[in-house]
C-alpha cells in the first residue's frame, strides 16, 4: 500500500484543518462537490507525507513541498496532475496565511510545472554512431553531410543555426564555433577532436566544389547556395534510411540527442543550458527527464538489487 493511500490515519488537527478550508472554498466559490473532494485528496495527500516526515500542515517549509512534488513525479504522476494539485496546496497555503495559522506562504514562490511539452525524441549514442557514418564521403555533398552531422551533434546547434553557419564563425585552431542564436545573443560553443577533423577534411576536400557567390556560407547547398532547413531535414531522413535508423526522427534530433548524451555522461544542466543557448534553465530541463529515464533504465537492467 502505497505513502498516498487513504486508509492512512490523517490526525484530528490535519483533519479539521482541511475541512475548515474547504467549508470556505465552497462558500467563496460556490465548488461542486467532485471539486471539493479532489481538493480534498490533494491536501489529503500532502498531509499523510509530511506526517510520515514528522512535520504539518502549519509548520511546512518550501523545501518539503518541493520533495513532496519531487516524490509525486517520480511515483509517475503525469505534470498536469501535478500541476492541478500544486493548484491547490498554494490556495490551502494561502488561506492559512490570510486567517494568520502561518506567518511565511512556503508555496508562493513554487512555479508550477509546464505541462503539454512532449519530451524530446532521442537517439542511442549507436544509433548517433550509425546516423553519422551513414554519408558516403566519398562524394562531395557526402563529406559535407558527415561535417555537417558531426558538427551539430559536437555542438547541439539548431539546424538553422547549423545551416546558416559561415566560414568566419569557426575557429579551428581554438576549437571553438561562435553561434548567433535566437533573439541575435552570441555564444561559443566548443568542438570535439572528431568534429574538427571531418571539417577539416570538408573544408579542404568538398567545399571548394559546391561554393557559388556567396564564398562565406560554410555549407552551401549543391547550387552553391544557402542550405534550407527543408533540405537539411531531408538529407536527415534519408541517412537514417541507410543506417538503419528506424525511430521517428525531427530536424532537431542531434540537438536532442547531444544534450541528452551530455547530462547522462554526467554534465552540469547549466553547462547544457548555456551551450544549447537556452535563456531560460526550465527549458533545457526537459532533457533531464530523458536522461532520468536513461538511467532508470539502466538500473533496473543491470542493478542486483533491482528487483528485475
């Protein structure tokens, strides 16, 4: 039986504490009885754990109500019920402050969790092996899909980003490519060994035969123009074809599948941030969970003790 379960004994305090709010809910805002009940459970529920932490209700911290929803998202919650229920905990936190029963709201500066946003499609890092010697380099456009393939996924660099790149913006000798990003914020970004040697070899060997005017762009299209992100995505999809990627790919795969590899390789997720150029950390976040599950996997696989 589960922390969460109702046949768990709630205290006489906790109890009357609930009801009282919800008496007021209900004559503030008229809520029917389902909606009561389920705010009942929620705050139920967060009641129970912090008794199983020897805490309360009245003297709850926000620390507790980020483990409390820690532990909520890790029994597999899905984020909108999560977010529903932080809902109602910040309006118990906020009544109990009102009525003066607390002195300091520990949920008012609790976000609540983004929901709706799919987790990233990743690759495998053999998959990322398989994808990228997929390009026979032995044609120009096929040493400049494989630089191509190499860098974004060194880089983790959006595909128009990518695409729009110039020979002035990579610095070989410092191993370095600076990124004009979304909004025109600037970023450095480094290259790995492997990455700086194909382009090497792109720059030497194909490049000079696809340039056409615009002698800057650093990967021009067989016109010798400036690549699409139409037409990168579709020189994706046909090496996937011929390495025997059968997952469901997007534009955006190596990008995913870099910062997935990072954070289970054991990056720092504000090292990730800045080199994905992400403003905000919560985005770059949602590869946390992807590398989670990674993990999970991993474990329950190879763990003695895993139970499997």
């Amino acid at each position: 039986m589960g922390p969460y379960s109702e046949m768990t004994e709630l205290t006489d305090d906790h109890g009357r504490l609930i009801d009282s709010w919800l008496d007021q809910q209900w004559l503030e805002k008229g809520l029917s009885e389902h909606s009561l009940e389920s705010y009942r459970r929620d705050i139920r529920q967060l009641a129970v754990w912090l008794q199983g932490q020897q805490g309360s209700l009245l003297q709850c911290e926000r620390y507790q109500l980020l483990e409390f929803l820690a532990d909520r998202h890790q029994q597999g919650v899905g984020a909108r019920s999560v977010a529903r229920q932080l809902s109602a905990v910040k309006s118990f936190f906020r009544w109990l402050k009102r009525e003066g029963r607390i002195e300091e709201d520990p949920a008012l500066l609790i976000e609540r969790p983004k929901t709706g946003r799919p987790l990233p499609k990743t690759l495998t890092e053999a998959d990322v092996e398989a994808l990228l010697a997929a390009p026979d380099v032995s044609t120009p456009l096929g040493l400049r899909d494989r630089a191509m393939l190499e860098l974004i996924y060194a880089t983790g660099l959006r595909v128009t980003e990518l695409v729009t790149l110039t020979q002035s913006q990579i610095n070989p000798r410092q191993g370095l490519v600076r990124v004009i990003g979304k909004g025109d914020k600037e970023r450095l970004v480094p290259l790995g060994e492997e990455a700086l040697h194909w382009l090497a070899r792109y720059l030497r060997e194909a490049r000079p035969l696809l340039l056409g005017d615009n002698q800057e762009l650093l990967f021009p299209s067989r016109r010798g123009t400036c690549m699409t992100r139409q037409t990168f995505w579709h020189r994706i999809k046909q090496m996937a074809m011929v390495a025997g990627v059968e997952k469901k790919l997007s534009p955006h795969t190596l990008r995913h599948a870099f910062a997935t590899h990072l954070l289970n390789h054991g990056a720092d997720l504000r090292v990730v941030q800045l080199l994905l150029g992400h403003s905000d950390l919560s985005t770059t976040q949602i590869y946390t969970h992807v590398a989670q599950q990674r993990l999970q996997d991993l474990y329950q696989k190879h763990h003695p003790r895993s139970g499997t």
